[in-house]
C-alpha cells in the first residue's frame, strides 16, 4: 500500500524550506544536537534541501571513530572499526560504496528480491566484507521526496536504537545511487503473515498475533515516551512491522516520521503523510500531528490482527472496504 500526501503538494514542499528535512533535524549539527541531549530542539533550524538536494546525509559525523574509519578506507568502513552498543549492534551507520552493495546482491539478482515499496525495490544480499546477511532497499531515483525519505530515516534510525526498531547497518549515498542497508528479518512483514497466505503456510496464531502487537506498542512507547523529544513514526501498518525467525516484530520505514511537540505544545503542524486506512482522521483533516496519530494507526492494525482482514480492501463489499468504518458501524453498533 502506497503512502500518500493529501494536503500540499511536493511543490509547495519543495517551494517551502520549512520542510527541508521533515524530521526537524537540522542537518549534521540538528543530528549531533539530538546525540547530546537535544539542546536546541526549539530551533528548527531546517536545511533548505534545495540547494543541496543530493548531499549525503552525514550522520556518521556523531561517531569520531566511525568518520575516521570511513576518511581511512573511502567509504569501504570495516566492521571492526564501527561503534556498537552492548547488545553488539552498530550504533552509527556505516557508508558502502555501490559497488560493495551490488556485490552483495549479486548485481540486484531478481531471485535476491524480497518485496517492493513506494520508495523502491527490497533485495536480500550478503555483505562481502562481513558475510552478514542484509535487506538492501533500493530508493527509486525519483526526485526531492525520495531523497528526503532517504535523509530522515538514516537520521532517525542512526540515532534511535531499541529492540524493537529495525536496525538500519548502514547506507550508499554513491553519485545518484541511494540505498539502504538494514538487518535482515527473515520472516518478512506482518502483513505477509495476514493477508493472501499461500496455502502450505499457517496462518498466525493467537499468541503470536498477541507477542507482535505488544512488541510493535513497545517500539512506539519508545519513540513517544523514551526518545527525547519524542518521535512521531506517521507510518505504522502491518507492512512495516517486520519479523524475525521467532516472530520477535520490529518497526521498519522511519522516512516520514518526524520530531512530535515539546514544552506546552500539544501538536505539531505538517502537511499530511500516511497510508491510506491507517492515517488518524483528526490528523488528515486538520494537519495536526500527535503520538495520538500513531496510536490510531495501532488500533487499526490490532483490528487487521484480530480479524484478518485489510485496512483498505476494495475487493469487498461496499461497506466493508474501509476496516475502522466496517467495525465501528457493523460490529460495535447495538441494532
Ligand atoms: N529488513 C528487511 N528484511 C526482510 N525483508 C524486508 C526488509 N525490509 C523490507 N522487506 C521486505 O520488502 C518488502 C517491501 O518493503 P517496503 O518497506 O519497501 O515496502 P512496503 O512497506 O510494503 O510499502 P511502503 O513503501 O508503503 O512502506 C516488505 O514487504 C518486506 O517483505
Ligand atoms: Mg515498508
């Protein structure tokens, strides 16, 4: 399912440099304030992405050994040298180099593809240096909007670490060339798991459906309670809910979420971004963004868990397309 933006246009985007980067990090310097504690939170300092619109982002500038690392080997960082925390994962984003990534996916093979998204295509691949295994997302080089997808989710998952958020190795910013690299989740997405399951596959069970709700809500607990300010993730569906061999659920697509309000402020103003049946109405309707908005977007995705069926399902009857509409007037209407 696609996202969409309902209210300004990509042009007015573009014209306004207020959304130069819609996670409210001001670049290098946003992305080292929000390391040390956030000190300037009240400053949006937004970089015009305009007139730099395909520079690399530069979070690896927050870790002094990562950047030297990577100034040593020119982008070829080794695993030795990068940071990690005490779970043993890399806590900066490593840089690859187009080639190291079209090695690991044997030049993009089509039996290396995993899935496809709005932002691109999906491949599983080995990385040479470490023979990790990896998920590499492929950005579609379609302009402004993927790039500052791009930007956002390496900041956002360069700088927040918990068990249940995907974990984001690193990233090819080469010319042109965007991608992303991340850890591999063998079992694929929830909504794999939900929707159109092959018949030699079980469908979930209800303990499993139960673990990944709560795991999905933990990773949300974080960015709106633990992360400081807190973080507005605007994308949560059963598709960006990945799983691992164990079902273990970890949030995934960090491109549009964005900084939520701080002090006395109850919202924040942004043009509307989401998927369509997940998106809060209130949200949609106003451009006044709140965790709430995410919490919205949970209910709906524990209403696809519990009875199996799509947000959105335009193969259904009239009625039942929308799954919030279709269970709030059909099931919890006493008639
Ligand atoms: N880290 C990963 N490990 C394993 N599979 C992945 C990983 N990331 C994505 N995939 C697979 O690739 C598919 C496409 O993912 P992607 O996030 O690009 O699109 P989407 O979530 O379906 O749509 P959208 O663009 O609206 O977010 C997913 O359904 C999933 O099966
Ligand atoms: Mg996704």
């Amino acid at each position: 399912m696609g996202c969409f933006s309902c209210f300004d246009s990509p042009a007015d985007e573009q014209l306004n440099p207020k959304f130069g980067a819609d996670c409210g990090y001001g670049g290098t310097s946003a992305a080292a304030a929000y390391g040390a504690g956030f000190g300037r939170h009240g400053d949006r300092g937004y970089p015009d992405l305009q007139q730099a619109p395909m520079a690399a982002p530069r979070v690896e500038k927050l870790s002094a050994a990562a950047e030297k690392a990577r100034a040593k080997s020119n982008g070829l960082t080794k695993e030795a040298s990068v940071p990690k925390d005490a779970n043993g994962n890399a806590i900066s984003a490593q840089t690859f180099t187009f080639r190291e990534l079209a090695t690991a996916t044997r030049n993009f093979r089509p039996e290396c593809f995993l899935g496809e998204g709005g932002f691109g295509r999906v491949y599983k691949g080995r990385l040479e240096s470490t023979g990790q295994v990896v998920a590499i997302k492929q950005l579609n080089r379609d302009g402004l909007q993927g790039n500052r997808e791009f930007l956002v989710e390496v900041l956002m998952l360069s700088l927040l670490h918990h068990q249940n958020l995907v974990n984001l190795i690193g990233y090819c910013a080469d010319g042109d060339q965007r991608l992303l690299v991340y850890e591999y989740m063998p079992s694929g997405s929830l909504e794999d798991h939900l929707h159109d399951i092959p018949l030699d596959k079980e469908a979930l069970d209800w303990n499993t459906r139960m673990k990944i709700a709560a795991g999905a809500a933990k990773g949300l607990e974080y960015l709106h309670d633990k992360a400081n300010p807190p973080v507005i993730y605007r994308d949560f569906k059963s598709s960006n809910i990945l799983l691992d061999e164990s079902f273990h659920p970890k949030l995934s697509d960090f491109g549009l979420a964005k900084l939520g309000p701080v002090g006395d402020k109850s919202h924040v103003s942004t043009r509307v971004m989401g998927t369509y049946g997940y998106c809060a109405p209130e949200y949609a309707m106003t451009g006044q963004l709140t965790v709430k908005s995410d919490v919205y977007s949970f209910g709906v995705v524990l209403l696809e868990l519990i009875t199996g069926r799509r947000a959105i399902d335009s193969t259904r009857p009239h009625g039942e397309q929308n799954l919030v509409s279709w269970v709030s007037d059909d099931l919890f209407t006493y008639k």
